[in-house]
C-alpha cells in the first residue's frame, strides 16, 4: 500500500494541497514522531515561506493531489466566463460556503467562486471580508494556472484578469 502512495508524488513535483495551494514536494524524508518513523513529503511554498510535512501514507487522504489538467484548467478558465450566482442568503453563510470551496482544493470550485466575487469597475464596492476571499480564491486560482501553464505568476494573473474583462465586455 505505501509503495502505491510513493509512486502517485515524487520530489520536484508540484502539488495541490487544499488548505495552502500549489507547493512543491522537496524531498521524502524520514522522521520520528511519537516513537513512531514515518515517512513525510516535505512541501515548500514560494509565495508563503512555507514548508509543510505531510506522511506520505496520508497523503491523498488528506486531499493532496497532482496539479489540473490543461483541461480542467481550460474549464476553470470557462467557469469564469460564466455569470455570477450569487445566493440570497446571509452573507455569513455565503461566506462559510466560498471558504470551503477555496479549501477543498477543487480548482473548478475555486473557480466560481472568483466568478461569483469578481466586481466589476462599475459595479459596488466590495466589503473588506468579501475582497479577502475573492484574493484568495484569485491567488489560489493563478498559482495552479502558472503552474499547469509553466508561467510566472504575472503570466497567469494577465489570463485569468483578461477572462474576466472579457466577460465584463
């Protein structure tokens, strides 16, 4: 059974793990926790200054995957074109449901919920927690596409942002 899981991620890879984003696998290393050895991935990401250990036995588990397709990026990217559904409940529990979405790791998920969020220059402003969670979803978002795409993070922002302007249009 571990065999199987050490196959699926291999150092240099890059992954998705649901609470963080993309990371990088550095390295499997062996540790000792509770007198127990366990194997660990060791996660870097960038753009935090974080490193993560993860026990590779666990690993999917927990929700850790390879990063998207081009096609799923490709129907991300689609998702955003879409009009925005914007619930009529209370704010709170929209909020609730956006913050899960954006930690489920699902890029399709965290895909409608920059479409649901995105304002519009003409449109009213956004409150302050409702800006945060469209920035994480956003920045969650162009990390995959940059990463799935082989560009830098500017790259993947200007496709994203022209998507979004496109559709304003």
């Amino acid at each position: 059974m571990s065999k199987a899981k050490k196959s699926e991620f291999r150092p240099d890879d890059f992954v998705v793990y649901p609470a963080h984003g993309v990371g990088k696998i550095v390295s499997i290393e062996e540790q000792e926790v509770a007198g127990m050895k366990l194997e660990m991935f060791v996660i870097s990401f960038e753009k935090d200054k974080m490193t993560l250990r993860v026990p590779t036995a666990r690993a999917t588990e927990i929700g850790m995957r390879s990063l998207a397709s081009p096609d799923l990026v490709d129907q991300a990217l689609a998702t955003l074109k879409g009009k925005a559904r914007v619930k009529r409940a209370m704010w709170s529990r929209r909020a609730q449901e956006y913050e899960q979405k954006i930690n489920s790791g699902d890029l399709l998920a965290i895909a409608e919920v920059v479409r649901d969020l995105h304002r519009n220059d003409d449109q009213r402003e956004q409150s302050y927690s409702e800006r945060q969670l469209y920035e994480a979803a956003l920045d969650r978002l162009t990390r995959e596409v940059a990463a799935v795409g082989g560009m830098d993070a500017a790259g993947a922002q200007k496709k994203v942002d022209d998507v979004l302007l496109a559709r304003a249009a």
